[in-house]
C-alpha cells in the first residue's frame, strides 16, 4: 500500500515541558504542522470550572494568571511519579492523565486542519530526555497511548536531532566523519550528547559517544530564579498578602512578565519590566539588563559547564575534537549558552541551519518513518547507543552493585557471582535499579525478579550468577543461574 504523507502520514511529536510541537514525514522530508498558525504549542492545560471544559495553549497559560489554582504548567517534570496528583480547581489528575490531554491536544489541532474523518496518522513516535529513567518513558508510552495515538516508539531527544541534522546535511555522494555535541535545554529538562555520524556512499551512521544531563534543570528553573532576583531588588514582600488568591494572582503575573522579558534580553541588552499591583499598591516598573539575568542563574550555569565537562570526559574525546553544535530547545537560544559551549569546545562550531525549537519534532517524524519503512532513504541507517544510567542489583546491604556501567556502548552484557548470606536459604529477591546512588534504593526501581527452590545449604556455598543484557530495544534481560538446584530464569525488564 503506498505511503499516504497528506491523509495519513506517519508523525512525530516533540512532548516539551513548556512548549511542544508535531510533524510529519512528507515522503522527502519532515514538515513541522502549524495548526492555528502556531509551530510551537504551550504544553499548558487549564480547567475551566464555569463551562466544565479543558483549555490548552497559550490561552490555558493566560487563563491561569487570574485562577493559577486551576492551571498546570511543566507536567513533563512530573512524569517519575504516576501517582502524582494534580489539582486543577475541582478536579484530580495524575501526570500521565494531563500528559494525555496535551498529546490528544496537538493530534486534534492537527486533525482540524482537514475535513472530518479524512486524517488519521498511521503511526507516532514521541520524544523523551536521553536522561529519562525507565519510569519516565514508560509513563510517556502510557500517556501516548492513553491519547489514543498508534504508538510505534519512542526516542531520545538528542538522537531525534542529530537525525534531523544528519538528513538536512546529507546527500547521496557524501562521506564525513563529524563528532557532534547535542546541547538540548528546554524548558524543564537538559540533555548533553556526544554522537558520531559517520556517512558514506551505503550508510549513514549515528553512534552515541557520551551522556550528560539533569532533568531538573531548564528555562522554568531561570524564570524562578530570575523572579526573585526581581523580588529581592524590588523588596516585594508577598508575606504581606493575607488572601491566598491575591497573592497567587500577583506570583502569577510578575512570572509571566519574568517570561517576557527574558525571552526578550536573548534579543536586546535590556528591558523594562512593568507590572501593576504586584502586591496592593505595589507596582515593578525598572529596567533590567541582560547581565542582571545572567547573574540570577549563576549556579544554574556552573551546573551546565560542569555537566558539559563530564559529559565530554565520558565519550573519551577532547574538547576540541567536537566538530559541530547543535542546540536544541528554547533556552539553548539564551546569549550566555554560546560563550559556554564555546568557552570549552571552541568558537565558530555552531549549526544554524535547522531550527532548535522544531528539529527534536521532525527528527522523530524522520524516526517514524524509518522504523515503519515509509523513509525511501537510499543509504542504511544505524543508530548505535549507550545506557543513559548505570543498571544494577541490590546486595544483602543494601547496596547498590552495577552491572552496566553509565556511557557504556548497548548492546552490552555482563555477569557477577554471588551467594546467600543465609543457611538454608531457598528464595531471593533479585532487585533490579538504575541510577548512581550507592544506596541501591536511592535509585529507580525497575524491577524485581522472584528466585524460588534455591538448595537448602549453608551460607556462601551457592553460587548465583546474575547476569544482565541490555540491547538496543531498551530492554534488560536479567538471568538467573544456580547450577547446583538446577536453576535458570530469565525475565526481561522495559526501559522504555
């Protein structure tokens, strides 16, 4: 059946924590959708108690000014907890409900471009930070399909744009070698990624070298921080305000100038903020400059240049061995970004040619179309990845014991010997995490494998091999060995 790019395409969606967009696969080339004139979409929902109704956008974000009780703003932050809740005026939802409702949002908007009945995608991948924990993506999966979308996967964000950069650079007759750093900070999360792209006349290849990231940190932390930089100078004291709603109303209002203006000082040198009754008879009304906002999120950027640093020292290369940057994500647009990638990798490496709020949407659009074999790509594509955090098991203490290490190439697999620390124990409980805390539940639970009729023997003489695959499929494996009571499990484990 022949690939239908105008009724029914294959789509990707790039779920922000403050913005998201959505496009397809042309048959050529990935095409950002722009429903009601709008490439980017607030990932915003705002419940409207009078009519009974969810808003979404950019008017669900202006709504919640004047009733912040009934709004929610950077779900995406809130997606390591499922059980969550999340209060929208009267109702209670969890973070995968309110996921949902932004992905069925976008596809709706989408499907209103068309008369009714004529689009239905024919399949989706959605994005997710390379930093992401098991959890994360398989509450992001949950979400997709809870919105009623044909889930085909999901990837990273950084592979996402690094295929959007290798298709927009590619041609039939090239070869190159080019190290790439994906410098990917949005608006909740921040991702770090070295990849390799290689491309000869046959193939074009990605292979991740390192990952760096925090996905606790982003354009709402300096929206935060800037807000009381502001409320420092201006000795605004919302303490004073006895009504919870005036007080909400107030935070709400100096925030979304916060906004404004720092979007504005990635343009101009300096901006007047002006916003009445803040509090009661008080008004902000003072120029700020740009060096203002850089001074308000300076621990933010000793984080960055430290997480920059490491990541570079994981993929075992030098600074100046990068050869391009890619940014991706509204606040990698943030002047002060430049002159800290650059400071350590090295002036004029930047690519400009693909737009950093649109190529993680179209990288995964060109992801859809490759695993659904609709891409008509001549040349084989293969993307060689590495575990974005270390996977391990719990000891008899506690601890936590890795089996594949962070940064280490996947597929990989690895076995460790151990015992009983018990007479006569016949069962064990095989606790599987992923993280990099010492304390093994100080990490992400992915899941536990039950071992049952162990042979009834003093303690330490069983041996107990644990052994663990991970394959490109984001999955782990984990087998269980013990020769002497015939016993051999294996049970495998999502990591997406």
């Amino acid at each position: 059946m022949a690939y239908d790019a105008q009724n029914s395409p294959v789509i990707g969606i790039d779920l922000g924590t403050t913005f998201s967009s959505i496009a397809r696969w042309t048959g050529e080339e990935a095409e950002t959708y722009s429903p009601k004139g709008e490439r980017m979409v607030r990932s915003v929902v705002y419940y409207d108690e009078k009519n009974n109704k969810y808003i979404f956008g950019n008017t669900a974000f202006m709504s919640g000014i004047l009733n912040p009780e009934n709004v929610i703003v950077g779900v995406k932050r809130l997606m390591d907890d499922k059980n969550a809740k999340i209060k929208l005026g009267s109702k209670v939802h969890d973070p995968i409900e309110i996921s949902s409702m932004i992905l069925r949002n976008l596809y709706n908007n989408v499907k209103s471009m068309f008369p009714s009945g004529v689009y239905e995608a024919s399949g989706v991948v959605v994005t997710v930070p390379y930093y992401f924990k098991a959890h994360q993506f398989q509450n992001t999966s949950e979400a997709a399909k809870e919105a009623g979308l044909k889930l085909l996967g999901i990837i990273q964000e950084p592979i996402a744009a690094a295929l959007a950069y290798g298709f927009h650079h590619s041609n039939k007759h090239l070869n190159r070698e080019e190290k790439l750093l994906i410098f990917d900070l949005g608006g909740g999360t921040f991702d770090l990624t070295i990849i390799k792209v290689k491309e000869d006349n046959e193939n074009l290849f990605f292979d991740v070298l390192g990952i760096g990231g925090d996905d606790r940190l982003g354009g709402m932390d300096f929206d935060r921080a800037f807000m009381d930089y502001v409320i420092h100078r201006e000795k605004i004291n919302f303490e004073s305000v006895k009504d919870e709603k005036i007080k909400k109303i107030g935070k709400k209002k100096l925030l979304d100038s916060i906004i404004k203006s720092k979007e504005t000082l990635s343009a101009t040198e300096s901006v007047y903020i002006a916003v009445p009754d803040v509090v009661p008879g008080v008004h902000v009304d003072a120029e700020y400059t740009r060096r203002d906002f850089e001074t308000s999120i300076e621990p933010y950027i000793a984080k960055i240049k430290n997480i920059i640093k490491k990541t570079i020292a994981s993929a075992g290369i030098a600074p100046y061995e990068v050869d391009k940057i890619i940014k991706v994500g509204g606040s990698s647009k943030i002047p002060i970004m430049n002159k800290i990638i650059e400071d350590e990798v090295g002036e004029g490496k930047t690519y400009s040619d693909i737009d950093p709020s649109l190529c993680v949407g179209e990288g995964a659009a060109i992801y859809a179309a490759y695993i659904s074999n609709n891409l008509n790509y001549s040349k084989n594509i293969k993307i060689e990845t590495a575990a974005a955090h270390a996977l391990g098991v719990e000891d008899s203490r506690g601890n936590f014991v890795v089996l594949i290490h962070q940064n280490q190439k996947t597929p990989a697999k690895r076995t460790l010997t151990f015992t009983t620390d018990e007479d006569n124990q016949t069962e064990i409980d095989v606790k599987v995490y992923q993280g990099t805390a010492k304390r093994a539940r100080d990490n992400e639970h992915v899941g536990t494998v039950k071992v049952m009729g162990l042979k009834a023997m003093a303690k330490y003489q069983l041996e107990i091999k644990i052994t663990f695959e991970v394959g490109r499929s984001q999955e782990v494996k984990v087998t269980i060995e013990e020769i002497q009571s015939g016993i051999n499990k294996t049970e495998v484990m999502k990591l997406t």
